[in-house]
C-alpha cells in the first residue's frame, strides 16, 4: 500500500497539464477547493466527475493508476460515507434494520460528500503528479511575493512546502521498507487484538522518526554547503512562462463555476 501512495510523487511527460505553467495549476487547485462546494445536486456532481476525468485525460495520467494510488485512503471515504448514513435523520426513511435506521437524505449526503473528497483528491494529485516539486516552489513563490511587503518569508514557505510535498513518497517508502524488516523479524500488525497491533505499531514508528530526522539533517547540511542562505537575491534558471494554455484552463474552471450556480439556484 506505501508503494501506491501517489500523492506527493512526480512523473515526467508531455501532456497539455505537463506544459502548463505551475502558477496556473497552483491557481486552479485553490480555486476548484473553493468551487467544489458549489455543487449541491446530482447534475452539478456528475459535471465535477466529467470534468475531473477529462483532466486526468489531458494530463495523459493512467486513470486506473491515479485509482490504485486512492486506496490508502478508501477507509477515510467509507468511514466520511457511513457517518452521513447514519447520524443525518433527515427525508424519508429507507431503511430500519434493529437500532440501524437510513434516511434519503443521509444517503444523498454521503454520496455527495464522498464524491466532492475523491474529485478533490484527484485534482490535487494530478498537480503533483504533472509538477515538478522545483516548479510547484517557484510558482508558489510568485504568487505569494506581494507578501514580501509585509515581511513574510516567501521563499523559505515556498520552499518549505515544496520539501514537504517531496517527502511524503520518501517517508512512505521508509516506512514500508520498516515494516517489511519488522514483519522479516516475525512482526505482526495486520492480525491481532487491537492492543497488541498498538502495540506492534511503536517499533515502526521510532526507526521511522530516527529515520526522518536523519534525512532532514542531511538535507540541511547538504543546503548549507552548497551556500544557500535564503531567497535573497537568488536567481532562477528556469524562466517562468504564462501562455493560452494556463488563461485557457483559468477561463474553463470559471465557465464551470458558473454552471455551478446556476445548478444551484
């Protein structure tokens, strides 16, 4: 399951999303966050499924890939699901089973809620997946340099969040390589009482601490060596560049908000 974790990772193509400038992917993730709510009908969720999968077409991502690298979190979305189903006691009953009771709208809220947290997902992987972690840096250092005038460190945030995006697939195949030594040694944290996993769980836990803050010290004396001190007065080899492509997929989200509204009214 580490090894499918692809959040975080970066895989090198030449796809229309591949090419686009990364402070228009930065902007249309944190927009689509904040038109994903906009939806409130079947209609409107079924134009974010179709919307979703054409931009996984586009980014030339293999869609049963991108699906394989969900599983780590399927339990967060059933368990998000039967919350709904079973604490919102609302429209017509559709199901009474014992102490079990199931409400149409606890079901369409489910449906609903898990649906906007997987297209969210998606989308949000697709960037980093189609992103270099140097390119997601530069470009959330462009946008976030008005903030300079308020004395905000742009670059080392920028910069911290890009080393934190990076690490995500380090740590997992850390911890899976762990684990596969500790299940070597006969442990076990798949079977059990619920105690004895917790239990099996701590001798994975510290190697994997020792082990982060081991390549964080590494990666700190590597920076110092190599003189970095900081954004000020750094150039940057890569030039960034805003063409028809990055106005074109700014223009569609808004066309898609639009509709949105309009479902909702």
């Amino acid at each position: 399951m580490m090894e499918k974790m692809i959040f975080g990772r970066y895989i090198p193509g030449d796809s229309f999303i591949h090419k686009l400038d990364p402070r228009s992917k930065l902007i249309f993730v944190f927009l689509f966050i904040g038109i994903i709510f906009l939806a409130n009908n079947i209609i409107s969720y079924a134009l974010l499924v179709v919307f979703t999968l054409i931009t996984i077409f586009f980014s030339k991502i293999r869609l049963y890939f991108l699906i394989n690298g969900l599983k780590p979190i399927i339990f967060l979305v059933i368990f998000t699901f039967l919350l709904h189903i079973f604490f919102t006691k609302e429209g017509d009953l559709l199901l009474k089973w014992q102490f079990i009771e199931v409400y149409e709208e606890g079901l369409k809220q489910g449906i609903f809620i898990s649906v906007r947290f997987l297209v969210l997902v998606m989308i949000t992987s697709i960037l980093t997946l189609t992103t270099s972690p140097i390119s997601i840096t530069d470009g959330m250092e462009t946008l976030l340099n008005p903030f300079k005038r308020f004395k905000l460190p742009v670059h080392e945030l920028a910069l911290m969040m890009s080393i934190s995006l990076r690490f995500i697939p380090t740590l997992m195949d850390e911890t899976d390589k762990i684990l596969k030594a500790q299940m070597a040694r006969g442990s076990d944290i798949s079977s059990g009482p619920v105690r004895e996993r917790i239990k099996a769980v701590v001798p994975l836990l510290i190697p994997l601490f020792v082990s982060a803050f081991k390549r964080a010290e590494d990666l700190a004396v590597a920076m110092e060596v190599r003189g970095y001190r900081g954004g000020e007065g750094r150039t940057r080899y890569r030039q960034l560049k805003w063409d028809w492509r990055d106005s074109t997929i700014i223009l569609v989200l808004i066309i898609i908000a639009i509709i949105l509204l309009w479902l909702r009214s």
